[in-house]
C-alpha cells in the first residue's frame, strides 16, 4: 500500500467519523428538525393540559357534574400528560445504542408505538371530554344533530393526526436510509 492510498483512506475515515460525530451530536442535542418538532408539540401539550386540569373544575363546572364523569376527564388528561411526558424523555436522549444506526433503529420502533398510543389517547381524551360536557345536557333533536357533527369530526382528527405521525416516521426512516448509504 502506498503512502498517496494511505492518506486518501485516512480522510475518507475521517469524514465518515465526523458525520458520524454531527449526527450523534444532532440527536443528542434534539436538533434535527423532526425531533424538534416532537418535542414542541410535546411542550405545548403538557402545559395546556396542566392548565386545563387546574382550571376545569371551577371554570367549566366540574363540581355540578357527575363524579364518573370529573374521573374519566382527570384520568383521561392524567394519560395524555403522562404519555407525552414520557415521550418527551424518550426524545431526549436517542442514542441508546453502540452505533447510531442502531440507535435509530431502536428509536423507530419506540416511535411507531408512541405515535399509536398518540392518536388512542388523544381518541380517547375526546370521547371523556365529550361526555363530561353532554352529562348534564337535555337533548332535543338539535342537539343531538349538534352531536353527531361533534362525533364526525373525531375520525378526523385521528386520520390528520396518523398523517403526521406518518411523516415524521418516514423522515425518520428517510435519515436511517441516508446513514446505511
């Protein structure tokens, strides 16, 4: 092996190891723009869910609706808060792994989970909510119509919110595939 090979290996090592080193750098930093994202929507959850829990019982009447109904919104909000609390920590520390392909790949599968139970919880969340606020209507034909409109726009919501989490997926994967290129 000559010296002129030897020194073009060397730099194309050391290109490599420094991609490697920006990338572990990224994700442990949560710079890359789709954890970022993650972790924005994640904030915002949290602390309006927090304020939401503080402020209900008095500002939306909690205390003249039935106790079921207080318990499955409080449960229901208690879910989506600590769900999103753990996926928070799950977001902040990504490399979990020897190498940060398999970080990734580990970090992948967590997210398919985490963005399921996304979309349940927040299903879920919608329907206590619902009941909380129809607990102590009386339903006329109007209202019920009004009903039903309500209960239309949840498969909605849940198909925008699976699109999202589609696309951070697959800009998950698409980074992946860059790194086993």
């Amino acid at each position: 092996m000559d010296i002129n090979q030897l020194k073009s290996t060397w730099k194309g090592m050391d290109e490599k190891v420094s991609i490697t080193t920006d990338l572990k750098q990224l994700l442990r930093e949560n710079k890359h723009p789709v954890l970022k994202g993650i972790r924005l929507q994640m904030t915002i959850e949290i602390l309006a869910w927090t304020i939401f829990l503080v402020l209900y019982y008095d500002g939306l009447d909690g205390h003249q609706k039935p106790l079921y109904a207080n318990l499955l919104l409080v449960g229901a909000a208690l879910f989506v808060l600590g769900h999103s609390l753990a996926g928070y920590f799950s977001a902040k520390n990504l490399v979990r792994a020897a190498d940060l392909k398999q970080s990734l790949v580990r970090y992948l599968g967590v997210l398919k989970k985490y963005a399921f139970l996304s979309i349940a919880s927040r299903v879920c969340v919608a329907i206590c909510l619902l009941l909380f606020f129809i607990t102590t209507i009386q339903f006329t034909t109007t209202k019920y119509i009004l009903l039903a409109g309500i209960v239309s726009i949840f498969p909605i919501q849940a198909y925008l919110l699976s699109r999202i989490w589609k696309k951070r997926i697959e800009k998950i994967k698409l980074t992946l595939q860059g790194l086993s290129d």
